[in-house]
C-alpha cells in the first residue's frame, strides 16, 4: 500500500524523496522493499517468533537452574562453563542474561542479601561534656615509614580540644588512659557521656571497650569504609595540618612533636575564632561566656546601624547562641552542616 501511494505521488509529479519524507522514510527504504517483492512493514520488528525460541519449557528450566542453591550465587558465565563440565547445555551465556533481564533477576539472586551497613544513630549535645569525638591521626618521625600517633577528643557542642597524646605506636591502652585521664583532668564523671570514634582498632579493642563499659559511657562507631561518619574530628585534624606552622619536615622527636601539638591547642582552644559556633573560641563556648561576648557584638552592630541606618538593608547580622550540635544527623534536606 505504501509502494502505491509513493507511485501515485510520483506519477502525478511529485519528486521522490519528499514524497518519502512525508511517509517519515527513506529513499534507500523504499528502494529495498521494491527489491523485497513487497511484504510486511519490519521497521517496527519482525511480527512472527524467531524459529530458534527457546519454548516455555526451556525457559523455565534454564531460570530453575540459575535460581537453585548450586547456582544461585553465580554469574551466567560461570553457570554455562559449568554445566558443560557435567555435560549440559541449556543455552549460551547471552541467552542466560537475556532470560535474567526479562525476569528483573539480574540481581543478587540469594534469599539472603550481604549485610548492609545502617547509620551510625543520631547524638544530641545541649551542653558541654555531654557528646566526645576522637580520632587518630599520623605525625611524621624522622625514620621513613614510622609515625608518632596523635590521640584527641574534641568536645562537638563547644568544639573544645578537651584531651590529647602523643604515643609512637597505636593501642587501645593509650586511648582508654587518655579518656581516663581527661575525665579526670576536667573533674567530671563520665557516665552517660556518648564517646564516638571511627572503627580502627584502637577503637575497638577490647581494653578501650571494657573501660568504656565499667565507666557507663555510651559507646559509637562509625560506619566500616565512611570517612564522614567521624566529621568533628576530621574537620579538626585538617584544620591542625593546614595550619600555616604545621612542620613541613617530618618531626625531629617524640618530644617535638608533643610540644608541637602542645602550642597548636592552645591556640586551638583559646585563640581561635570557629565558624561554626558564631566565631567564638572553643574555650569561651565550653565554659559559658558565649551569651556576654554575642551580646556586646550585637550591641555594637546595632549602634552602628542607628549611626549610618541607610547602609543596612535589613537585620544586623545574627549574633545569638548555636544552640544544639547533632552527630552524625538524621537526613534534614534544609540543614547544612558546619564544622568549621
């Protein structure tokens, strides 16, 4: 039909190929199907099954043997070699992952899937002491392939370096003494306290758990393979190595590198302005002088707003306490982390 309408057209002057434009074909098409004698429209595929079809019979034989307790776990290209090893042939490996597709099994086909990994539970902290961060980090020594190891907790509410040591190896003895120690150095008791940490060793080991145990501290882990489960203190040691006196050259001594990490939390604590708790020090959120320093600030740009009202569009900037810091948050669209 669609032969004798192009002849028609053509015949009453029409030229050829806009003639097949308006049909959405080709000239080339149309010379084919002349040459084809005619026939079905096979753009749209053939409209009879290919005489090589595998019957439903077949089919399901070949989704039984995938899906039994033998096979279940393995790929079509392991299934096919062998079954041919047992003197088998069901179909090619294409026609094992064609069968797969249609039947959305091209999955993880066992009833039990791997293991995933959940979030690590939310932490709230509405004060100091109450939330602890701490890590591990590596210290360069003068022998090549050997490191000092770096201890600290941060508290996340005030962002305070609350505790820290230097130790040339790693053990789970070291960070149990300095949780000890710190509790001890802040006078405060250490029940109730949730102390997260990532899923290294020292973390896990069984002398930092059972002291974590007997003092009632509630114990958190990151999640295996998730750097960001652990942000406060990963956002602390970055801040400690980009700092602009951060030795180039690897640390001549142990006692070096203690005094090193010595002076940077001092100004950690007591001279730096962090972003993420209104550019106040650590030191001045953690012991409570948060509220007199944003008010004089708040004062101070409201004053300069009655002297020049015409250069402030709107409200003075926002000097009022951060109130509560979440660890490792509940997914909140319109929040963004800061960790300064």
């Amino acid at each position: 039909m669609i032969l004798k309408l192009i002849d028609e057209a053509v015949a009453a002057g029409a030229r050829l190929q806009p003639a097949c434009e308006v049909l959405d074909l080709s000239v080339r098409t149309i010379g084919r199907w002349r040459e084809q004698g005619g026939g079905d429209d096979r753009r749209d595929g053939p409209k009879s099954a290919p005489r090589n079809k595998l019957s439903p019979a077949e089919q399901r034989e070949i989704l039984n043997v995938v899906n039994s307790p033998k096979y279940r776990d393995l790929s079509p290209n392991q299934i096919v070699p062998r079954l041919a090893d047992e003197g088998t042939y069901l179909g090619s490996e294409s026609t094992f992952y064609r069968l797969l597709r249609e039947h959305q099994q091209l999955v993880h086909r066992q009833p039990s899937r791997p293991p995933t990994s959940r979030r690590p539970r939310e932490h709230l902290a509405t004060g100091p002491c109450q939330v602890w961060s701490w890590d591990i980090t590596y210290m360069r020594s003068p022998v090549r392939g050997i490191f000092y190891y770096l201890y600290m907790i941060v508290d996340i509410w005030s962002r305070k370096i609350v505790g820290w040591q230097v130790h040339p190896e790693e053990s789970a003895q070291h960070a149990a003494s300095l949780f000890g120690a710190t509790c001890d150095e802040l006078g405060i008791d250490p029940q109730g306290i949730v102390f997260h940490a990532d899923n290294g060793g020292p973390m896990k080991g069984s002398t930092m758990l059972a002291t974590l145990q007997s003092l009632g501290v509630i114990a958190s882990f990151s999640r295996p393979g998730v750097s960001d489960d652990n942000p406060y203190s990963e956002a602390l040691y970055r801040t400690m190595k980009y700092r602009p006196n951060y030795p180039s050259r690897p640390f001549a001594s142990l006692q070096e590198a203690r005094a090193w990490v010595a002076g940077f939390v001092a100004w950690y604590n007591t001279e730096h302005l962090h972003s993420a708790i209104r550019f106040l020090t650590p030191e001045d959120r953690h012991l409570g002088r948060q509220e007199a320093i944003l008010e004089n600030r708040d004062a101070v740009y409201e004053k300069a707003r009655r002297r020049h009202p015409e250069r402030w569009a709107g409200a003075t900037r926002n000097w009022t306490p951060v109130g509560a810091v979440r660890l490792n948050p509940e997914r909140r669209p319109t929040e963004k982390a800061d960790l300064g």
